[in-house]
C-alpha cells in the first residue's frame, strides 16, 4: 500500500505511553517509527531518556536514534534532516512513517511549523553567557522572547545559551507560523492523562531508571570522559544523578528533584503542544478511538 506522503504524529508528555501507542499503530498498518526526542538521539543515554529497548520494539523499526556521540550537540535542524531522511525512506518502500515523541520543539521544526534558520555559533557570546546563571540567562531571554521563555527548561543553561544566541542572531527565536510542508495528510494524536495519573507515570518511570542502573550508566558516560558539566546539559535525568555521584546531594533528595523536574516538563510539554488546535487529544486507553481514526484518515 502507497501512503501518498501522508504521515502520523504521535505526542503527549513524558510518562503517557507515546511509544507503546505508536508501536501497537505500527504493527497494524505497517508502519515505522521516527523518534522525535532531543536526547534519545545520543549514544549511550539510554536510561536516563527512557529510550525504547529493543525487545520493546516488537520488530518495528525506529529512526533517529542513536546516531551522535553525547559529546557533540544535537539540534532541531539535525533532527529535521535525519527525520525527512527517514520518512523518505519509509515512504519508498510503501509503508507509513510514525513520529512519535515528546520534543514539540523538534516536531514542529519537522513539519514546516516553524523556521528553522542554521545559525552558527557565537563563542565569543557564549563565552560571557557561560559566566552568568541560569537565574539571569533566563531573565535575558525572557526580555527578548517571552513566549519563548514560557516552554523552555530554564534550569538548563545550554539550552538558554543557544536560544540567547539565536535570539541575538536573527531579532528573535524562529517564529511559530505556518510554512508549506512536504506532506499531502497529517494526523496528529496526543496523549492526555489526567493530573494523577501522569504524576504517578512520572513517578514510577524515575523510579524505574534507578532500579534498572542509571548510576551505572553515569559512572560509565564518566569513565567515556564526558565532563560533570556536560552530563548537567543533558536533563535532569543526568544532573542529579550526578550530583548525588558527588556527594552533593543525597539519594532521596535526587530522587524527588527528579520527579519535581519531570512534573515540570511534562507541563512545559502540554503548554507547546496546546498551541495546535489540530491535535486529537485521546487516553492512550483508548484503543477503538485510536483504530478508528487511523483507518479514516488512511482512506
């Protein structure tokens, strides 16, 4: 069966069961799936961004994951070019391309929602930002883009820094409007739980990570020689981690700015994605309604 360029979108918030969802949608219409998560695109960064095992795939290929050393620095525009890379791919061989993930950022800068502009580096503004804090990187974006200031993680300094240095580039961080996209359909489902239930998701999963050696991974990224510093720019799955590594902080105080932090980006999360009015918004329980739009809009 030729999909005639049309495409499926599967997001929500971290902990809602985006990639159970879009494999059990795979396994139906003979699909393959596009990761679109800004950290699961690293080797060796696998427990601490809940990246799908390979037993968990069920057979159903993924793209766009790791594919870059954690040292280097992804961003939005090498995702764009890796997942229009993988759909074409997909696409030729007759089978529906799923993008699935929780980076609305990276998603809309796939489908032609937003500009995204190759701005190179500033390393002589990087080098006097590097110097402030997070408090004041983020009271300096905030003056030059405050909607932009609304969904990024303002306890991550990288992130601040490139959107100071892209805000500075071009007058302001790329704008949220509508360009021409490659694809004749979209389908966008997300995932919404209720407050309790994606709390105790969060909960459960950050838990999870500990038990199944997260610190062991950590210990290993150290012993590849990647710096303290660089494993704080990579979420709060690998900051507190390692601070308690440390000594800097204890188990159980990691453990709850863990859950704190995921709770917060999950919110973040839902304020980018409620922007777009053409999301389905379904319980992931929900299997019939998630059948039966599927098979209306491959018609």
């Amino acid at each position: 069966m030729a999909f005639r360029r049309k495409i499926i979108v599967i997001l929500g918030p971290t902990a809602s069961g985006k990639s159970d969802l879009s494999i059990k949608i795979a396994q139906k219409i003979r699909g393959e799936i596009i990761s679109a998560d800004s950290r699961q695109v690293y080797k060796g960064l696998d427990i601490g961004t809940g990246k799908i095992t390979e037993k968990e795939m069920q057979d159903i290929k993924h793209h766009c994951l790791n594919v870059i050393s954690p040292k280097k620095i992804y961003t939005a525009l090498d995702f764009k070019k890796c997942a229009e890379k993988a759909i074409e791919n997909i696409l030729s061989r007759g089978k529906m391309p799923i993008v699935c993930g929780g980076a609305g950022f990276y998603i809309d800068a796939l489908l032609g929602k937003i500009q995204i502009v190759g701005v190179p580096p500033n390393w002589r503004l990087r080098k006097k930002l590097e110097k402030k804090s997070v408090e004041e990187l983020f009271k300096i974006l905030k003056k030059l883009n405050p909607e932009h200031a609304k969904i990024i993680d303002k306890h991550n300094p990288r992130r601040l820094i490139r959107a100071i240095e892209i805000a500075e580039t071009l007058g302001k961080v790329p704008s949220l409007r509508v360009t021409r996209n490659a694809y004749r359909g979209i389908l966008f489902i997300g995932i919404k739980l209720l407050e309790k239930e994606l709390r105790k998701r969060i909960g459960k999963r950050v838990r999870k990570m500990i038990k199944d050696g997260l610190i062991n991974e950590l210990k290993k990224l150290r012993k590849n020689r990647l710096s303290w510093k660089r494993l704080y720019e990579l979420g709060f799955e690998y900051k507190y981690p390692a601070l308690f590594l440390q000594g800097k902080i204890s188990k159980s105080e990691m453990l709850e700015r863990m859950i704190l932090e995921n709770w917060h980006y999950a919110k973040r999360q839902m304020t980018w994605f409620k922007r777009d009015k053409k999301i389905i918004w379904l319980n992931s329980s929900n299997p019939d309604k998630v059948n039966l739009l599927v098979k209306k809009f491959l018609k």
